[in-house]
C-alpha cells in the first residue's frame, strides 16, 4: 500500500522547495461592490510560480529523484498546470521535460510551457488519454514519469499549502479546494486536519466532471463516461485510489458548481480584486457566489484561487 504523506512529511517537504516557491498572499474579500457571503479570506495561490499551485508538488518531488532520474529526463501528463509545473522544475534542475496534453488545453498554456523550455506533445481528447501516451514514451526512452496527484511526494508538496495557510489565518473554519485528481485537496486536507482537525476542508468540482464526487458516493473509483467542463484542468474520468482513500476520510463535503458559476466567479475575481483566475482556480469563490456553499454566520472561509489564466473572464 502507498505510504500517506503525515504532517512531518508535509513539514520536509516545505523545507525541500523553500526558496524555490512563492509564499502567496492572502487577502480579505471585502469593499467589494458584489461581496461573498461569510467573513472569506482569499488564498491567491494563482500568484505562485508558473501560475498554480502544482510548483509544490512537483518540485519536491524533483528534490527525491536520483541524479540518473533528473538526467535522462522528465515526463508528465497534464491539464496544463502540473505541465507547467514540470516544465519549471525540469528548468530548474537543467534537463528536459516532456509534457503530454489533451487538446482541450488552451493555445496560452502552450505558449507558456515551451516559454519554460518543455516539449510539448497534445495526446488525446483528454487527460487520461494524454496520460497514457506519456506512460508509454516514458517506457520507450527510460524517463522519469512525474504523476500529477496520485503520487504522495506531489501530495506532500502540495500539502505544504495547507501549512502555509494556516499560519497566515489561523482562526479559520472552512478552507474550499478545487478538486481535479485530487492530489491538492489530498495534501492539503491532510495538512489542515493534523494542525486543526475541527476545521472543515470542502471539496468543489465542475458539475461537468463529477469524478471524485460520483467516487466518493459510489465508495469506489468511478471512470466517468463523459467529460463535460471547459475546466480543462479539472477534468479527469477517474482519480486514483490514494486520493481517494486521503479524500474519503479527511474532506468533509464535496459540492458542484457550473461552468457558468466559475465564468461568473473569475469576472468576481477579476473586477473585484484584479486577479486573473482562470476557471479552475475560480472554483472555490463560484461555490460562494453562487450558494452552492452557505457559511453561517460568523464563520471563517478561506476560498483558495489555485490557478491563474484568462479563460473565464474574456
């Protein structure tokens, strides 16, 4: 059975990327013209390296490779984001990356990925198809395959969030995750609940792409059938057992927004605050907006922006 990151995993892997990584600001969602229900801290982890908050996991994952791993090369299959992420991490540690995409990921994330230096490869209609082809062509030429969220090194990094905010509003009640694969609410809840475990970690997913919601109520993994989101980044037919074993026991709820309640919810981010959020990373804020989540009174939300892009706001 795969070990579960705990919080000194969590712990090391912080100390791991330190300096390689941003400390993202949190903000109060308040003087807005429309305002969120709920006392809301905004966690603005769209302004991390690359754009997301993938950077975490996949350079503490870099930091556990061998030097033989890191100079043949690395590989991924991505949404776009954990591409990213693999594409710094192979600028960093100076050796190719190799990123699979599906073809509904955005012409910008392209641009972006060979900016950083990547081979760029669009596989598939989506994730799960790009994932394979990555698999094989890492088989093919030896590299080292870096899994976007079933893997607890990308756990673990991703957890390191999870500590970070708390330590800049300890007094919360509620943290709101958007859920992909699963692997940044698996680190970050297990974070959360060691330091806190009062404290409620919900889940948010695209109505379009139920995947670990359908998963979690069947208590199985369930591969969707069809994909429905412009989501891309949230968007695969079927997580894996790790984080759906780290999910069923540690997140609280999971509720679905629309495409339009995270359109709706990036022109919020984007008119009240000046934050470029692209769908994905406005999830948790559309859960709000929308009333998909109702805080009660007085409690203390934090909505985390995991993702910076334009696709919802022009």
């Amino acid at each position: 059975m795969t070990a579960i990151p705990d919080l000194a995993t969590i712990r090391a892997a912080a100390a791991a990327i330190a300096g390689q990584v941003r400390r993202t600001p949190m903000i109060a969602a308040e003087h807005d013209k429309v305002a969120l229900p709920g006392e809301v801290h905004l966690k603005l982890e769209c302004l991390q390296v690359t754009g997301s908050f993938k950077a975490r996991g996949a350079l503490n994952t870099l930091r556990t490779l061998s030097p033989a791993e890191i100079t043949r090369g690395i590989i991924t299959a991505s949404g776009g984001n954990h591409g990213l992420a693999v594409a710094y991490a192979g600028h960093v540690a100076k050796t190719p990356a190799t990123i699979f995409l599906p073809t509904n990921v955005p012409p910008a994330k392209i641009a972006k990925l060979e900016a950083w230096g990547a081979k760029v490869v669009v596989e598939g209609a989506v994730w799960d198809d790009a994932n394979k082809a990555a698999l094989a062509r890492a088989a093919e030429e030896a590299l080292t395959y870096i899994h976007p969220f079933a893997d607890p090194r990308v756990i673990a990094g991703q957890g390191t969030l999870g500590v970070e905010l708390l330590e800049q509003a300890p007094d919360l009640d509620t943290v709101l995750v958007a859920i992909g694969g699963g692997g940044l609410i698996s680190g970050v809840a297990l974070a959360l609940k060691a330091l806190k475990p009062a404290l409620k970690v919900i889940g948010i997913e695209p109505s379009g792409a139920p995947t670990l919601y359908e998963s979690v109520r069947a208590k199985r993994l369930v591969e969707l059938r069809h994909i429905d989101t412009a989501a891309g980044t949230l968007a695969p037919r079927m997580s894996a057992p790790l984080n759906l074993q780290i999910i069923t026991k540690h997140v609280d709820e999971i509720f679905l927004v629309s495409d339009d309640h995270m359109r709706a919810a990036a022109r919020w981010l984007w008119f009240e605050h000046g934050v470029a959020a692209e769908l994905s990373g406005a999830a948790s804020v559309a859960a709000l907006l929308s009333g998909r989540y109702k805080p009660r009174e007085g409690e203390r939300v934090c909505a985390l922006v995991c993702g910076a892009g334009s696709d919802g706001i022009g």
